[in-house]
C-alpha cells in the first residue's frame, strides 16, 4: 500500500507518497495558480497511490472534488517534524501566506498552537515581495541578507508599509543586503513572539518553504538562543505529514 | 412580506429599501446556517418563526402595546434591570448590534478600530433599518466598557431619548452603592416615562416573569449537559438570542416546551451529534443577532458547543433575584443584589468569572474552551490572556480567538478550529 499527502497551500502544492513503513517514495511540487483542483488533480494523476489525504487551505476544496480526507496544517506539520525529529516538541512552519507555531505533548499530539492572523505579515509572501524590491532572486534572499555586517531597522510589519519603506530606504542610499537583512530580522521577532507564547526552552524544528533561507535560521537561533532543525526539503513537511497520517 | 408590515417601517422611518437588503441577507444566513441542520428538536419550530417575524410580527405588537399606552425601552446591555422596566408597564427589548451595516457612515462617528459590536448598533441606527430602536420610547445605554461610555456621547446627537446609566468597575460596597443608586434613578426616570408608579405588588409579579424566563433558560442549559447533546449551540444560542427579543411570558413557555421535548430524547439517547462529539464551551463576548459566526464554523467542523459563558448566555442569565422581599426598597435591593454578581469583564479584578469559566468546563463536561474576542474590545481580550493561563494550569486547552463580523477571516478561523478539534480528539 501507498499513502498520498497533499498539502494545498497558497503559494505551492505538495504531494508526497510514503510506502507502509513511511519511507518517502516520491515527492512533487507545483504551483498554486488560479486553479488549484486543476494543478491537484495533474499532480495526483500521474501518482500511484491508494489513499491521500489533504491539507492546506485548500483542504476543503479537494475533500469535495477527490473525496478525500483532511487534516489541518497544524496537525499534519507536527507529524510531519515528528518524522525527521522524533521528539519534537516545537514546530514552527512559515509558509507562503500563513506562519504558525505550535508545542507538541511528549507523545507528538498537539498541545497549543498560534498562527498568524489576516494578513501576509510574517510570511513568505512578504519576504518574497521584499526580495522583489530589493531586486534579490528569492533563492538568493537569504544568503544575500546573510552577508550584510548589521541590520537595518524596519519597523513597518505591514507588507505594504514596508514596502515604501524599502522605498525610501534605497533612496537613501543604503546596502540592499543590510535593508534585507532588516526585512528578515522583522519577519524573526514576528516568530519568535509566536514561538514564546507556545514555548520557552529547548529545540525548534522549522519547516515550510522559509525554513530553506539560510538568514532566516540564522536569526531565528541568534534571537532565541535554541537550537533550530531544519528538516530535508521543509517545504514538503505538511504533506509527509497527511501521508503518514493517512497511513496511521 | 404583507404590505401592513411595509406602511409600519414606513411609519417608524425605516429605510425600505436598505431594510430589505438586511432582511434579504438575514433570511439567506438563517436558510444556510440555521434550517441546514440536521435532527433539530421540534420545540424550535417556535423560535425559527420568531425569527422569521424578528422585524414583522414582534414590531406589529410592541406598537400594539404602544396603543395602550404601554412604553418600549431599548438596551445594548444585560445591566439594565428588565424587573423595574416591567413593574413599571414598559417592555425591555435588545437593541440590533451583530451585524455590519452602513460602515463608512459609521466610520465618520467612530475611529475605526471600534469593537464591531459598537459599530453595529450605530450602523442600525445610521442606515435606519432597526424597527426596535425606531420603536423604543427611551434607549438605555451604560458605562461599561470605554468603547460604549464614549460611543454613547456621539449616540446622544442621533436620538432624542437616550438614557445613561453609570455602572460601578468594582466589586465593593461602594460599588453596591453605586448600582444600588443608579437604579433608584432609573426607576425614576421609567416611572416618569410611562406615568406608572412601581408598586409593591407590580415589582414582586415583574420580578417573577423574569425569573421564570431566566428558570427556563437555566432549564435548558442543564439538559445540555446531556451526551449525545440533545440540542445544538447555534440552537441554544438563539434561544438566548431570543431573550432579549421575545414576550417574556410566551418566551418562558416556549423554552419550556422545549425542555420537555429534550428531557424525552435524552432518555431516547438522541442527540443532534452523535455521543463522544467533542464539547466546547464558548467564553467571551457577547453574539447578538445575527452573529452566528463562531458557533456555524464550530459545529460545521466536528463538535458541539454546549454552553456560552456570555452576555447572550449564563452570564447574562445566571442567578434569579430573590423574591422575598414585601416592600419596593427590598425589591430593588435584591434585583441590585442579582446583576451586581454579574461577572462582566468592566469589573476589575474579575476572578468570579475565571471560577464560572472553570465550573461550567466541569458542569458541561466540555473538553475545551474557545475564547471568543471581538477585536479591539479591550476588557475581553484582556481578560482572554488571563482566562487561558487559568484552564492551562488545570490543562483544559483553550483556544483565543479574535475576530468581527466580516466573513473575510472565516477560513483562517475555520482552520483554527480544526485544528483546536483535533487536539480535543
């Protein structure tokens, strides 16, 4: 037997198949775009599987056209990092538009979670948009911010105020990679509040597309003072997750 | 809709049109959200023809009452004593405040970050579509929060007869005192409003009409500590929406008849969920008609609410005034006795309501609590923080929740609460 998980989200879908003793047998990737059943049913299609179960926002949209299953991001990122890092006790997923930390009991069940709220704020959405002003690829995003000696200060959350005030701070004549590296630094304290109303102490496992940018790591341990684990390709936690749960 | 009702909204100086967009709307979310479940009790025929009739027949009536020369007296708050009202040959109704309407107008008399409770009772009142306001001889409103004590002043310039009570933030003796001689002014002022002197006599019958629908309520709420639950909360959360609607006497009756159908399915062991359906208590501010928000997203996704430590809900209705006393003065010194254990989160310190959250966990075997905040309404959201470190210390999960009565977040809440349901699972 095989079991599917897909993970819907704004940005991308995942899919990812693990065979009965859970060991990954296929991952893929697509974009979202503006019709996300279609993208969903493309990827299933050319996939061999028995059962799948869905996750992501647009979970409920694919349990009405595949008669699926589902399973909230919440749940299915703690099985997820449970599978890379068996006694995890804090994930902390950001992905394309919403970012959530949540604190596992020592049995892997959720205990309490948080997430961000309406808008774009501390997501990858904003770092990719910030990048885009900043003229950084998003895979270099990171890495860029990395090389800057300090961080510039941006007050401004909000993804649109923030974005002016990128404005005016090349217009300033300011090192992009220290503007960049201050747009990162906003979108960690944005986390680490969520993560210390969840938890104090001990490792963090980070998944989600943005756990892929180095900077973001890299200021997430400065600020908190906590080991940080990245799983292998984090942005398919949330769909390993559905498979496994699916699975069990 | 019969034309009768049409020259009535007329009369009161609705906006016709803008009322028919509202009912239009309220009818569609009543269809989808109300009349879409399944296994209703019968009993609640009752209140889905009240709500059908919410700005027909009920308005057709309190002007009949009007006729005879009996007042209506408007309230945004559960403070204001519905047992003076009565005795003095007046009827109390709840004033629309759960749904957005006409908000730019709003947004001109209101910062925007106001609670969507307070936006909502003036957007009925700008957008001219609430028979009950046009209706009322007087409109009580109250000091509670600073929203409202503020709000009120700009209210003031859009009505003619709006009445402010002043209610103590502390529960002490001079607090008692405080609510003990704001009554006696309000029993004034609705005696010189209709001309009725309140009497011993009228006082002690008034007081047992309040009780008796306050009974029926507590009535109810026991039965639901029934699993499989034997009524839903989206339905036991209208019937305490009602409350503030309804004839107090047929209101009484109605619950009543309910009581019995449900007391005979518990025995049947039907429910409108099936057994083990995880419970959850929903705790926070108040969710006036037609704010069905929390509750639809709640039990469209795999549990039951089985009590609101509300305003709409046992906050509101949780203890009977005693009806011992023989003179006036002791009467309005038991009804100021009643409402002021009212744990409304105005009050500092508050800890009665942190002790009613954790007894109604215990009462209503609920799993877990949602906090219920509207945004920006500061006493609750506050008090959320609080209410959360209390359950986790007695590790009941807890889930804070935010939000208005816009629909744009309902799918973040929705995965909230999923979420919050699989964690009681």
């Amino acid at each position: 037997m095989r079991f599917a998980g897909i993970d819907i989200g704004s940005r991308t879908i995942e899919l990812v198949v693990v065979d009965e003793a859970g060991e990954i047998v296929c991952c893929l990737q697509a974009d979202t775009g503006f019709d996300p059943m279609e993208e969903a049913r493309k990827l299933t299609n050319g996939t061999d599987y028995d059962r799948i179960m869905a996750t992501g926002y647009g979970r409920n949209l694919f349990e009405i056209s595949f008669d699926a299953p589902t399973v909230t991001e919440i749940k299915a990122h703690a099985r997820g990092a449970r599978a890379y890092f068996p006694d995890a006790r804090t994930v902390l997923d950001i992905g394309g538009q919403d970012s959530k930390a949540i604190r596992l009991f020592e049995n892997g069940k959720v205990k309490k979670f948080e997430m961000n709220d309406r808008c774009a704020a501390g997501t990858g959405k904003f770092l990719e948009i910030m990048a885009k002003s900043l003229g950084f690829e998003i895979e270099d995003f990171g890495r860029e911010a990395l090389t800057a000696g300090k961080d510039l200060n941006i007050s401004s959350m909000c993804t649109v105020f923030a974005e002016s005030e990128v404005t005016s701070l090349i217009a300033k004549g300011e090192s992009r990679q220290e503007i960049a590296r201050g747009l990162h630094a906003s979108v960690i304290r944005r986390a680490a509040g969520m993560i210390n109303r969840v938890s104090s102490d001990g490792d963090i496992v980070f998944t989600g597309g943005v756990a892929k940018n180095p900077c973001m790591c890299t200021l997430l341990k400065e600020k908190l003072g906590r080991r940080i684990q990245v799983p292998d390709n984090p942005q398919f936690n949330g769909a390993l997750g559905a498979a496994l749960l699916v699975k069990e | 809709m019969s034309e009768e009702y049409r020259s009535m909204w007329t009369d009161l100086g609705l906006d016709l049109e803008a009322h028919d967009a509202l009912l239009g709307v309220l009818g569609k979310a009543y269809q989808d959200i109300y009349l879409s479940q399944k296994d209703r009790p019968e009993g609640m025929g009752y209140f889905d023809f009240v709500m059908s009739e919410v700005h027909g027949l009920r308005i057709k009536e309190l002007l009949d009452e009007k006729e005879t020369g009996r007042k209506i007296i408007g309230s945004y708050c559960v403070f204001v004593p519905e047992e003076i009202v009565l005795a003095a040959n007046a009827t109390l109704v709840g004033l629309c405040s759960g749904a957005d309407f006409a908000m730019e107008e709003v947004e001109r008399l209101l910062p925007r970050n106001t609670c969507a409770l307070i936006k909502s009772s003036f957007g009925f009142k700008l957008g001219k579509v609430c028979p009950y306001l046009e209706s009322a001889d007087m409109i009580v409103g109250e000091n509670t929060c600073d929203g409202k004590k503020k709000a009120y002043e700009s209210l003031n310039s859009l009505v003619e007869n709006l009445y402010v009570m002043d209610l103590p933030q502390v529960k002490s003796d001079r607090g008692s005192s405080l609510l003990k001689a704001e009554y006696d002014r309000f029993r004034k002022a609705v005696e010189e409003l209709t001309g009725v002197p309140i009497t011993a006599e009228s006082l002690k019958q008034a007081i047992r009409t309040v009780n008796a629908k306050r009974s029926a309520v507590h009535r109810l709420s026991s039965l639901r500590k029934a699993d499989p639950a034997p009524i839903s909360g989206l339905d036991a959360l209208l019937v305490n929406q009602v409350f503030f609607y309804d004839n107090p006497a047929r209101f009484t009756e109605s619950v009543n008849k309910i009581c019995d159908e449900l007391e005979n399915r518990i025995a049947e062991k039907k429910g409108v969920f099936p057994e083990k359906t995880p419970r959850i208590l929903v705790s926070g501010c108040p969710q006036a008609v037609p704010n069905w928000k929390l509750p639809f997203i709640v039990e469209t996704s795999g549990a039951v609410i089985v009590g609101e430590e509300s305003c709409v809900g046992e906050r509101g209705t949780r203890n009977l005034t005693d009806e011992s006393g023989e003179t006036v003065e002791e009467m309005i010194n038991a009804i100021v006795d009643r409402y002021f254990q009212v744990d409304c989160a105005i009050f500092t310190p508050n800890p009665e309501r942190l002790d009613h959250i954790q007894e109604m966990v215990a009462a209503y075997k609920s799993e877990g609590v949602i906090h219920y905040g509207l945004q920006f309404c500061q006493p609750y959201l506050m008090e959320s923080m609080t209410v959360e470190r209390a359950l986790e210390e007695k590790h009941i999960p807890c889930l804070r929740v935010e939000t208005d009565y816009s629909m744009e977040d309902a799918g973040q809440l929705k995965t909230r609460v999923e979420a919050f349901i699989e964690q009681l699972r």
